[in-house]
C-alpha cells in the first residue's frame, strides 16, 4: 500500500538534496500543502517530472569496504 511521503523521501528518490528539488517543484509551478505528501500530490509530482529512475542509497545501504 502506497503512503504519504516527506519531501525529503520524494528528493532522494530523484537524487537531489531537499532544497535543490524545492526548486524544481519552484521551477515547475507545482504547489504543495505543506506536511507530508498525499498519493494525490506524489501522483502530480510524478506526472509533471516523470518517474525517477535513480534513486540514491541511503547511508544505511551503503556497501562498506573492509581491509
């Protein structure tokens, strides 16, 4: 089941840090309630800036090396 995301979430899935995709959503005209986003508002996220295919690893995922 699909929920609400956070900006930051929505960001990394597009591999940008939370303010440089602000101002893409900014440069884009897409106006968002403020908290966390709906389906609704990820769904127009999606339509306007298509589906990321990068999506970042989070430090947790990171591989580590080991000497």
């Amino acid at each position: 089941m699909e929920k609400a995301k956070t900006r930051q979430e929505m960001a990394d899935e597009y591999g940008y840090h939370r303010n440089t995709f602000a101002k893409v959503l900014k440069d884009n005209n897409i106006t968002l309630t403020p908290g966390l986003l709906t389906l609704k508002e990820q769904e127009l996220i999606y339509e306007k800036l298509g589906r990321p295919y990068y999506k970042r690893r989070s430090n947790k995922q990171k591989k580590t090396t080991s000497e």
